[in-house]
C-alpha cells in the first residue's frame, strides 16, 4: 500500500508528496520530515484528494480566483514569504487574487 499523504511547510510554502520530504535530525538522534529545500517543518493532509477539495474551498469560498493554477504550479517549489512565490508566480504569466 502507497503512502499518499499530503506534506506542506509550516515556516514556507513548499508542498508535495509525503515522499519527497527531506529529514533534519531531531531529538535523541531521530529524523524528522522537512521541507527539503529550507529544511522547514511540515504539516501533512491524509491524501491528495483532501488536498485539492481544501484547495477548492479556498479558491471558491474565499474567493480566491486563480488559487489552483497558483497551488499547482508551486508544487515542489520552496518560498519562506507567500508574497515571494506570488511575485515569482506573476512573472511566469500566472495570476492569482490573494
């Protein structure tokens, strides 16, 4: 059985695959998940498809047009600040009302 769990930064806007996480050393010589690119420590959703109804919600209820196309392109991608992967976002064409 797959492991189809959803991680997400706490301190940055990185997101994917719990299989992609990166490990920092924790306590007493134990890993922990991080964000493999700033090492950030990560919350996890129980799948994919939770993921993407949360990000429906909050493309339609918070009236947020654009919110998909914006989450899916940063997927994989590392920003401490929103506003900086907003910014980087723009640039490739993209727009997004947050």
């Amino acid at each position: 059985m797959s492991d189809e769990r959803i991680a997400y930064g706490v301190r940055c806007v990185w997101w994917d695959s719990i299989a992609k996480v990166g490990h920092i050393a924790g306590p007493s010589g134990h890993t922990l998940p991080a964000c493999p690119h700033c090492g950030g420590v990560l919350y996890e959703m129980r799948d994919e498809a939770t993921w993407w109804a949360q990000v429906e919600r909050t493309e339609t209820l918070g009236e947020h047009p654009g919110y998909r196309k914006f989450i899916t392109w940063l997927r994989g991608q590392c920003f401490v600040r929103l506003d900086e992967a907003v910014a980087a976002y723009r640039q490739t064409g993209g727009d997004v009302k947050l």
